[in-house]
C-alpha cells in the first residue's frame, strides 16, 4: 500500500512540475509574441490567450490579430473589431512552442463560421449600431476585403 502511495506522490510531483515548465514556457512564449508584434504607445495591439483548441488536455497559445487595427489603432468600433480577428496558433510539442495545430479542424470551423457569419453583417448591418453602420458604409471595400482575406486563411488552414 505504502508503494502505491509513494508511486502516487511521484506522478502528482511530476505532473505538477511539468505544468509549472509548460506554463512558464508559454508565459515566456506569449512575452516574445509581444516583443514582435505592433504596439501603440506602448500597448500591444494583439491579445494572447491560453486555449485549449483541440481538446487534447494541453493549452494553445493563441494570438489575435487584426489586420485593420493594426494598420489604423482605434479606428474601428468596439462593435466590429471582433469580424476582422484572426488566430495564430502555437502549439506545445517536444518542450515548446510553435506554430500549427494537430487536429484543430473543429477550432479552425468554428472561425469560418464566425467570419461567415460576420460577411452577412457587413452585407447587411441593420443589426448593428448606427456608428458600425456609418462605419461600414464608409468603408465597405475594405471591411469586405479584409473579411474575405480571413476566409480564405482560414479554409487554408482547415485543408491542413
């Protein structure tokens, strides 16, 4: 009994420094992402987050860009901001962080759906504010571009 105890201890040990390694690496991770990614006064313009994109039990580090806000910081809406991001992400394997994902075809659907469903918004936004109203009719070649942009590198990524 006392070996079943003390093999135990040993995995619970191991599993929690492990977990302290990976997070530490991804922290390590996301503060490099930082580092080159654009910034205004200071502020990274691109969020990062831990997620679990495939449902393996091992956390993503994701990136969330956007073309348009990067290019013009503030000039979007808080309202559309969210039509124009788009993922990068990094996956842990072999004691680090890189590029891709292994089976993230669900995550990577889930994105063309919002893209999709964020076209027909543009298309026709009486269901929007009037200022993302203003904004889009003011900017409709743009918004459709850059919306159109997205869905096509996210159906690149889901033929991966």
């Amino acid at each position: 009994m006392l070996k079943i105890v003390f093999v135990g201890m040993l995995i619970i040990a191991s599993q929690t420094a492990f977990s302290q390694s990976y997070w530490e690496k991804g922290e390590a991770y996301i503060e490099q992402l930082k580092g080159n990614s654009p910034d205004h006064d200071g502020a990274s313009l691109r969020t990062y987050l831990f997620q679990d994109v495939n449902y393996d039990g091992i956390y993503e580090v994701v990136e969330m860009t956007n073309k348009i806000e990067e290019r013009s910081p503030g000039f979007l809406v808080y309202e559309l901001s969210a039509a124009f991001y788009q993922p990068n992400v990094y996956s842990y394997t072999n004691g680090e962080f890189k590029a891709g994902c292994e089976d993230c075809s669900w995550y990577w659907q889930t994105k063309l759906l919002d893209h999709e469903h964020w076209k027909h918004l543009l298309e026709n936004p009486v269901n929007l504010s009037k200022d993302s109203q203003q904004l889009i009719d003011a900017n409709r070649k743009l918004f459709m571009s850059e919306i159109d942009r997205l869905i096509e590198e996210t159906k690149r990524h889901l033929s991966q």
